[in-house]
C-alpha cells in the first residue's frame, strides 16, 4: 500500500508550521484535508496557508471551488486519491494537514461513498439535499432512522451531510452504513499524527487565533459571502461564517457574534478530539508543551517510511 502521512488536531496547536518542516525533511506534498479551505476567497475564517507563506512545497486542494458549490467527501476522496498517486509516482510522500475527521477516515479506509460510479452518487446526494430542503433536516433524518436506526442516534438531526451520506451509502450498496463502519479496511499504509495540548492551553490559543481573524478582516470576509447568498450555501455553514450572519441582520452584537465564533470553535475541537480517539489510530504529541518532540515525531516517521 502507498504511504500517507497525516497530521490533525484541534486548531492553533501548530499544524502548519509541523507539516511545512516534515515536507521539506521527506519531500512532502501537503493535501488539504479541510472542507472549507477549497472555497476561493475564504482565506481568513479558513485559517488558509496563503501561496507566500508555502515556502515553495506544493499544496492541493486550496481554493478549488467557488463559495456557492457543493464540495462532499466523496469528492474529496476522489481528489485525494488521484493526487496521492501522482505525489508517490514522482517519489513525494502524501501528507494530508488538517480538517474533518470523517473526511480523512473515508479517503484512509475503504468506505463505500460512491468510488467509481461518481456520477450517480452525486445525483443520489442532491437528491437528499433536495428532500431535506423541500421537508426539512428532521423529515430527512426520520428517513435515515427507519432504514439505519443505529447510525441516526450517532448523527445530530442537524448535520445534514452526514445524514445525506448515510442515506447514499445505504441507496448506492445496500448496506446500512452503520454496519458498513464496522467493517472497513485499510486503503493506504496510514501514519496518523496528532497534536494536542492541555485544554485550557488549546482554548485559550483558540480565543487568540479568532482575535487575531478578527484583526485581519474576518468580519468583511464574512459579510461578502453574507451579502453574495451564503446563508443558503454549504460554505457559508462554517465556523467563522455562520455566527457573524445574525450580527449582519442586527439581531446580535458584535461582541456576542465573536464569543459564539469562539464558543463553537472550541466545542468543535472538544468533537474532534474525541471522535479521533475512537474511530482511527493516531500518534498523539504535545509540541507546544515541549518543542523538542518534534525530533521524535521526525525519528517515528523515519522508522515508518523504512517499513
């Protein structure tokens, strides 16, 4: 199996600053795991590595969509595969940075998303979209909890996506996607590094980090996806985005827009955290506590490219 090197972890504990150092000692080429930073233009809600902070290692899957489209795992898997074949035919070591827990799970493990029959997997989602636009996310997720009750209690009503691709996965194989979890195996030979810190540490660099997308223009960000339709769009659903939405319209201030973006950041990397510690395996290190680990991050990786 090719190899795949993949760094997560909540935001602000140094992912950026790790994956660019390990690029360069193992001639890395870093795929975007996250599911908004394909959006041009939301570069700073993003937290988006820009071209001139790249330092000349390639980057994938960076602004590759415009903010009214569609982006799902599945065609995150799609593009991740391709360019995972291409970085390790020309001698490079795939690594994917950052984003969605699910996103990373579905491209290292064999889940049914649609694979080759693209086309009609994207015609079976917006199908659903469509119900639940048309009944809402509650008709939608009573439908999943009649056909697959055991992956329902596991997905909040309103997480329409992943009801979708429950819904999708069970249409296109005919296996509950509850079972079909249960039952992945590997598609890469996958080493997983995560990086975390003591909590209080991570929510107080989480304050920070939103302070300082604050200063850089986070609100004019997100008032011109606002003023474009992004309330009716998936990326306007991203934390950074939806909260200042109510604060376009008057109906919050200013200030409890941004304790919300800080609210639901640290609540989203407390979800994180704990659904990688339960779904795939992952080498945990704490760089900001103690800087000199990342020798032995470089040393693990050395002994698993030998492999």
């Amino acid at each position: 199996m090719k190899k795949v090197l993949a760094i997560i972890g909540p935001t602000a504990v140094g992912k950026t600053a790790l994956s660019l150092e390990l690029a360069k000692k193992f001639r890395g080429e870093i795929i975007s795991g996250d599911s908004m930073q394909v959006y041009r233009g939301l570069d700073i809600g993003t937290a988006k590595i820009m071209p001139e902070e790249r330092q000349n290692i390639p980057h994938y899957l960076i602004d590759i969509r415009n903010v009214d489209e569609r982006y799902s795992v599945a065609d995150f898997v799609q593009e991740s595969q391709r360019l995972i074949d291409e970085i390790s035919a020309r001698g490079g070591l795939p690594m994917v940075v950052g984003g969605t827990g699910f996103y990373l799970k579905a491209l290292l493990y064999n889940m049914q998303l649609g694979g080759d029959h693209f086309e009609q997997s994207k015609r079976v989602r917006n199908k659903w979209h469509a119900y639940a636009a048309d009944h809402g996310q509650q008709a939608l997720w009573d439908r999943l909890n009649q056909i697959d009750p055991d992956a329902a209690q596991k997905i909040p009503v309103g997480n329409e996506r992943r009801v979708v691709r429950a819904l999708e996965v069970y249409e296109r194989t005919g296996k509950r996607f509850s079972k079909q979890q249960s039952t992945l195996t590997p598609r890469y030979d996958a080493f997983v590094i995560g990086l975390n810190t003591d909590r209080a540490k991570v929510y107080e660099r989480i304050n920070a980090r939103v302070d300082q997308m604050l200063s850089m223009g986070l609100i004019d960000e997100a008032r011109q996806l606002y003023e474009a339709g992004g309330e009716q769009w998936q990326s306007g659903k991203g934390i950074g985005y939806r909260e200042l939405f109510p604060y376009f319209k008057g109906d919050i201030s200013e200030a409890a827009a941004t304790e919300r973006i800080k609210q639901d950041t640290r609540h989203y990397a407390k979800r994180q955290l704990t659904w990688f510690r339960h779904q795939i395996p992952v080498h945990w290190y704490d760089i900001i506590a103690d800087s000199s680990v990342k020798s032995d991050i470089g040393m693990a990786i050395s002994e698993w490219l030998e492999k």
